[in-house]
C-alpha cells in the first residue's frame, strides 16, 4: 500500500488515478438530502474485490460534506438526516430492537476522541426499557440504546475487543454501531467526511496495530462502524508532496517513483497530522453525528 | 436505620452511643504508620453480628488521617504505605497474579469522581504481561492489572454490574478491587478517611438505589473494595441538627425523638452534602489512594 | 441574618412569612413567555429598601421555570426567550455596542461551574469586529461580544476584580455581564430559578467571603449579573429542619428559636447541599442560559 | 525561511549545515545536571545576530532531554533542576519578588495545551502573602506568584496582549514568566526539549499569525518564556521529505531546490503534526515544567 487512509473511497479513487480496472467493486455516486453533499457507495460484492482493495466485503457509505465545518444549521441537519438515513439503508430498512453503541479511541487525545465526545450525547435509554418494560419504547418511539467508551489499552490494559465482548455477551444488544477517527489520505477530507459501513472495524488499527476485527464473525452480532477522518498520516503527507513533484516535473518522475519505493518517511515513524483547529471541529462533527445517530433511535 | 452512613466504623458507634452490646462483632484500634494515623478493624465474624450492623461479614478496616488535606509529604506517605499494607493484609498476606481495579462513580459529578480519578493514575500492566509474557512481572516486580472505570447507568443504560461480569468473564482477574466514593454520618471525616473491605460492594448504591452487590458470590473472584467517604447525605445533617437540638435541651428529648421517628427529611430528598473545596481535596485524596494502590502494585 | 440565600426573591419572601411591610420595596408578579414560568420583579428603590433588604438598590428579576429540568424542547425555548427579554428589559430597551461576559466561579467544583460553562457556549465576536470592522455587526446583527471565565483566587492569587478591572480598562466594553453560581434557600429553586439584576454582584461572596462589590461604581461601566442558584448553604438546611419541628411542635417554639439563635451550624460550616445529578442540570441549566443570552447578542 | 521553528538552536543549526558564519551570535554547549541532559545557549549580541537569526536579541537557552519520556523518577529530578537553575541564570542570579506566570495556548487542543497544564501545576502564592504579608513568603520560603491561563482569541474575543496588559497594570508583578507550545522543525525534538529565553514571546504566533510581542517593551515588564515544542508544521514535513530526496539523487539537487522555492506546501496548509501518544507526553512534561519551576519558587 503505498498510503494509509480508512476510506474504502480514497482506496477506490487511486485505482482511478491508475487507470485500473477492479472486479467486484461496484460504485455507485448520488447527491444528499442536501446540494453540495455527496453520497457516495462502494460495494465491495466479492473476494476479488475485497483482495483488491485490501478491505471486508460489504458497504463503505461515504457522505461527504465539504460544507459542513462552516456551521450553517441548514447543512447540519441535512447531514443529521443523511447519517439517519444511511445508517437505515445499512440495515436494510429494518430496525433492530437494541443497540450498543461503542465509543472507539482515546478522549485525552483530540484527534482520537470522536468516539468517546459521541457517545456522551447520545440518547441512551436501554435502562429506562428494563424499568418501564418494553412499552416504554412504544410510547415515546424510542430503541433500546445502549452506549459506552471502554477507552485504550495504555489506560486499561485490557484489549478493547475483549471487554467488548465481555459487555456483548452479557447485555445481548440485536446490533453493535462502533464509532472511531479514522486516517485519510486527503487533508480536506478531515471532519468533513463519514463514512459508514456494514463490515464492521478494528479497535485500535487506527493508530497502526494490526488487532482483532470487530464483526459479526468475532463478537457474533451484526456489527455497523461509523467513521470520520481527524487525521492524515504524516508519512502520507511527506509521499504527496513528493508526488506532487513527480507531478510538476514529469521528466523525473522515474526517479521520484525509485525514491518513493524506499521506505523514506520512517523520520515521521508514528507522527499524524491534524488540522491546527482541530478542537473546534471535533466537537462540532461530534455533536452532528451524535444528532444524525440520535434521530436514528427516535424515528419509528 | 436512623442515618446513612457507608463506614462499618459509624455504624458500630452508634451502638456504642446507645451503649448497647453486640455480639459477632470484634473491634481493634491501633495506631497506623504515623501518630495521627488511627486504623480500626470492625471484623463482623457471624450473622448475628451481620444483622446487627445492617453489613455482610466480612473485615472493614477505616484508615483515619484527620491531617491528610494538610498536603504534607510525610503524611502523605504514610498514608500510602498504610494503603499498601492494608490490602496485604485483606488478602491475608498473599497476592495474587492479576488484579482488575474498577473505578465506580461518575466522573462527572465533582464529589463522586474518586474511582475514575484514581483509575486514571494507576500503574497499568496487563497489556505489558501479555505483550512480554510473565517475565514482565518477575523483571521489574510488577503486578499483572487492568483497570476501568466503567461509569453510570444513566451514561451508558447499562447496570454497572453488567458491565463487570462480562469483562470479568472475557479477562479473568484473580481478584477484583473496586474504588468508589462513600457516604458517611460526620462530615469531618470526609475525604480523610479510607475504608477497606473484603466484602465487595453495591455499585450505585452510593446514590439510593437498591442494586446487586459486586462480590465473589456475583462474580466468582474476591472482591476488595476500597472507599473514601466524599458525601453526606442532607437528612443526616437535619437530623444531626436536631439531635444536637435534643442534648442541648434534655426536657424535650421525648418530643424531638418523636418527630425524628417521622420522616422530616424529605425537603432535602435526593440532595448530599460537600465541603466547599471538594475539587481539591477529591484529587489529592485520589492521587494519594492511586499511589497507595500503586506501592502494592510494585512491591513484590 | 437567619438564613443564606443570593436571590433578593427569597430575602423578600422572609419577610411576608413574618408579616412585615417593607417601604422602598417593590414587588411586581407575571407570567412570563409559556404557562408556568413566573416572572417576580423585586425593586429595591430607595435606601431604606436596601436596608431592610441587606441589597443594593436596583432590580432583581427572578424567572422560575420549575418544569425546566425535564428537558422539553418547548419550556428551553421559552427560558431562553425569556432571558433574552429581560436583559433588554433592564437595559431599558437600549442595546450597548460592546458587551464583556464574565464567567464567575471554579470550572473544577460541579455546582460552582455555571459561570466558565455558559462562556464556553457564548457566541464570542469582538475578534470579528476587530478584523472586519463595525460592518461585521451591521451584516449579521451580532453586537460585540468578548467573554473570559478569570477562576477563583486558589487558582490564580489574583482576586478576580483586580483582573476584571484590568481587563475592562484595557478593551472597553460599554458593558458587563456577570454570570454566577448562586445559593438559594430553598433546595426546589435550585437550577430552575434564573435572577437578573441590574446591581452587579460580588465575586468570591458565593464561597462566603467578603469581596470588593464588581459594579458600576468599581469598573466604570454598567454591571448586569445573571445567576443561577446552584447550592444550598448546608447551615440552612439544617435550620430549616428546625423550623419545621418548630411549627409541628408549636408548643415548643420558644425553645426551638432560642436554639435557633446560637450558632450550632457549627458542625457544617462550610459545607453546601447539591441535588445528587448536579453534572446533569448545571450542564443543561448552563446550555439554556448560553442559548438565551445568545440570542440576545444575535437580535438587532 | 525555509521551515518553520520557534527554537533558536535550530535557526543556529540551519546555518551550519550551510556552513556560514554568523556574526552576532555565540553558541555554548554545555553537559546538564546528568549525562544525557544537553544544555545549549544561543547568544544572540547585537543586531546583525539579530538580522541573521530572524529573532530578537538575547539569550536562548535550549535544554534536551532525549531521555524525559522514558518517565525514569533520576531523569525527571534532573531536569526539574536544570529548569530552576537556568530561569535564575536568565535573572542573573537575583531573585524578584513577584512573578506572574502566564500559560498562553488552547487547554482543548492536546498540543497547545502546555501553558494551561503547567499553570494548574503550580504553587499560587500571591493571595497569601496578600492575607499574611511579606512574612508568609519568608517563613515559607516561597516567591510571591500569581499565575493565569487567559485562553485563545477565539474563545475570548480578546487578544492575549489586551489581557495580560490589563491585569499586568493592574496586579503589578515584577517578573512575568510566558509558558507556551511551540513548534520545532525536527519531530525528534518534540517533548524532550525546553528552550527558555529572556527576549519574550509572541502569543498567537504559534499557530500561524503575526501577533503583539510579550515583552519588556510592550508590557513594562521583564519578560521571561518557557517553551516546549509540541508540534512540527506539516509543511515543514513536507519539505523535509524533498531533501531527503536532494540528498539521495545529488543529480536532481538543482531540481529539487527549484521545486522547494515554489510555494508548494499549501495543501497542508494550517496542518501540523504531532506524535500519536502526545496525551501522554504532554501531561508528562508539563508536570515536569510546572515542578521545575515550583522548584524555583520554593528556593530561597
């Protein structure tokens, strides 16, 4: 791989730059709730699609939404209802009877706490169920969510996948939505993308550990994973710029490609790249997918 | 039950305030590892003993050090180390290979952060045991633990005690040890008392409710539970305001016993009581518990 | 004094129960924007009044919204419509060019954090201003805000009037808004009461010291100050259960106010009361306000 | 400037690989308090070292701890002493008698928030001296401190300038020492590396903008700064991954360089980089600083 990035998008989009063909990827683009935001579907359908693009078989649902960090409450709640949308079309239309929603990643570092800043602003309402029976659901037209943030391993010692589990087996929710920051290979895909998929995600993966999937397969429910881009890899970013030099100079471009075969960015070995107002944008991306998801759980 | 206190300590003096006996119930003063420091034993032996302090058996030892928000080094160590002995001595001298130390409370609510705070300073290692095998231990002397501060039902919408069984299950400590804010009847004993027991405890108990106990019966290991009293409850304080009013004025003892029997609290329901600078003192209680905990960690 | 309460509603209250006129005092009774808030104006007019009242002269607007914590979109509405009436209603109407938000209290004690989380919230613009000129107001009829939360005296060694006096010297803002936690006597106000006044306040009073007075005449610039009561003085509660046993008991009322007389809340000096989800409402109370006072700055 | 640095030393270093001699400028590197600590000043003497180096004149005293984030309990002491010992060499060996310590960045961005950590790190003492006199600060030994963390200009509305100004004018300290994240131009260097200087800072200028300076001139005031390069600018990265790349084909050497003249940065434009783990460096070496300069404080 010759970048990092979590979008099934940006893996489909350097097949195009090379002009190659993939069997058993199906693309499909079409315009949001909204002008300006684009809903983009890459259907991974087989096992020469999924070798190809190094990713599970399923639906990556990209939304993007280039408007959405300039704070207009009309693109807000455009965005809101896509996510409700999506996460419906991702679930065939068919809503479940309970939700655990799992808040991925790291609440002391910025960039990593997207899960965690989720999580504290969802509806949660699974108690209220085991207090008021199930018509409690009936009445206000509300699911079964649950919701937790099990924090990283430096801080618990203690895989995330295994407390998952543990909190699975116990509490039985029909689904598990998994929210994580995810890397991108574009910078002005940060906090203005999300991406989400039915294939579920690797805790921890994000910051570059090869761990255990989180999926149906391992924890025996299905599992949805929703996803924004907070960072870019810095080696990513050092290889666009030479890029972008073999670009402007064409008749260097074989010696660029030579030097970019090496493995020169080991000088930003475990470095990433954020936007400089990163709080900001992390709390109001944050605080719309909580919404998106939050309209989810409210509508019949 | 004419108060609420959370302390074995209080519950067995206000036996001795009425001068009544008990029996299957021992009591050992000592001084601790400084003059100043006081630790009682209350060893609840039989069930009569049980019935009598409203307690499951077991030992509740109270470490008191009435200087400790004085902020002095010398206390403060010695405070840690009469932690560290005390947990030793709860565990009958012999320790175990892993421990899973769960922070109870609500990290949000200033006076009931006291497990989430010492969580987050505790020496991790679990992850360290699995990544360098047992070895990691005997080299540097460390204990295997995990820890996790698993919040409150109306954060997640799941019972505390889900949460642990499942983990529990999935990681399988030797021995859990849980921290959580305590109520107590005096207030001079706030955030300068340490209460240890091997009886386990109720999370959300702390708030009113009525929950299943965490220990080795719910959960198959030994549980040790370790609290510092952060909280009055606003009845107690009433009550104590007219029980002073009663010694004061001993012709209408018999009238102010009477409306004591009444339930007069209720304007204060749901309503604790805090010292004014609870922010401080919380985390240099937690930081002092946390490093205490961390001296057993450490010590061989 | 008998008893500590910050809202001039609850000073004048003390007087109807004892049945005593009070000359220089107004009292003024509505319904404010929805069935179920209550407006009461108290003003303070001339100086007997502030005798009695042991308050500055001025106006005391108190907004009770007892539904407000049951979180219905309908009732934040109308509170934040509300505040927004009343800050123009003590403003006479008249909007100033440059407001100075000041946000009072210790971000770090729950009950005292109204003041730093509601200027977390503010829709700051005075650095707009500077950058695109007095257009920038005029395009999108925001006026000039700046907003700081300046922390308490333990944090700083700095008394926070000597920074708000250095600070509205330096930038000029025609106006001061204070917000403050405050301590109500009775624990069915807190967090559903708002009081708006036109007299200033004194920061650091709320922990029970006497501080120099932030009002006109010590920074030169009218002084609005918007509180919240969010605490009840525990000396108070334990009073208040006297007096309930005095009047159950009328027989022994002398006895009980002689006993009110001396000073036995001794054993709760300070200590304050704060209903157990405090996290909860100062966060949605903090919100409201924010979202109110926002509106405000946004209308023309 | 072909990259971005706050640090002298590395200006220093930029002409040495150039092989230029720079008048104006006296370097002096010396061993620290423990083999591995390396102390460098950067003297710069008059306005040609002043022209050269792109800064004003003083001196710069860079502290590195390659070492620090191993967390070892000898390393830490060390540098806390190196920290005390070159904040006196910065005042000649003479202590003032009151200092305000100013934590300039943005407490909710990870690597901007090292000003307002160390602030809440430090010993506050103004307010007693206030209460107990000259004495409290000769019984005790302590300095008289006030310290402040005024927040960003997007939070306040205020420039950082207009702040300190004021309360500078009206608290009237005799020192003021600026704490602050800065930016390196070597990721190896980031939370390993203090650099103290008697010249002042630029508040704001860490993040892109032309801003005020902070120092005698401006404020009346001498002006020392503490900073800690938490970031490196992504297009500095950038840059970075070309020379590589010059220095491994000498042949395109002319190329390249004619590529790095053209502003080709700007799609990482306002990006910056930072190490995954920087939650953890950050609190690490801010508690280091703030007890470096506690260590300061308490010295007579």
């Amino acid at each position: 791989m010759e970048f990092r990035t979590d979008l099934a998008l940006e893996v489909r989009e350097s097949f195009e730059e090379d002009n190659i063909e993939i069997s058993g990827v199906a693309l499909k683009e079409e315009t949001g709730k909204m002008k300006g935001i684009k809903v983009t579907t890459v259907d991974i359908f087989n096992e020469d699609g999924a070798q190809a693009m190094g990713k599970p078989r399923g639906k990556y649902i990209t939304i993007e939404i280039p408007e959405l960090l300039n704070e207009e409450e009309k693109c807000r709640t455009a965005t809101e209802k896509e996510i409700e949308a999506q996460i419906l079309k991702l679930m065939n239309g068919k809503k479940t009877k309970s939700i655990l929603v799992i808040g991925l990643g790291n609440r002391d570092i910025t960039a990593d706490a997207l899960g965690p800043l989720v999580v504290e602003e969802l509806l949660v309402t699974r108690h209220l169920f085991k207090e008021f029976g199930e018509k409690f659901g009936e009445k206000h037209g509300y699911q079964n969510v649950s919701a937790m943030a099990p924090g990283v391993m430096a801080q618990t010692g203690m895989e995330t996948m295994e407390m998952i589990k543990g909190i699975v087996r116990e509490t039985k929710p029909d689904l598990v939505l998994a929210i994580d920051a995810l890397a991108a290979k574009s910078v002005h895909r940060l906090n203005t993308t999300i991406q989400l998929t039915d294939t579920g995600i690797c805790p921890g993966a994000g910051i570059g550990n090869n761990r255990q999937a989180l999926n149906e397969e391992s924890i025996g429910r299905p599992v949805l994973a929703l996803g924004v881009p907070t960072v870019v890899d810095a080696g990513t970013i050092v290889r666009e710029g030479m890029e972008q030099f073999a670009k402007s100079r064409p008749d260097f471009k074989r010696e660029a490609e030579e030097f970019l075969q090496r493995d020169f960015t080991g000088f930003v070995k475990n470095m990433f790249v954020t936007p400089k107002n990163i709080d900001c944008s992390i709390r109001y991306v944050s605080e719309t997918v909580a919404d998106g998801i939050n309209r989810f759980i409210k509508s019949k």
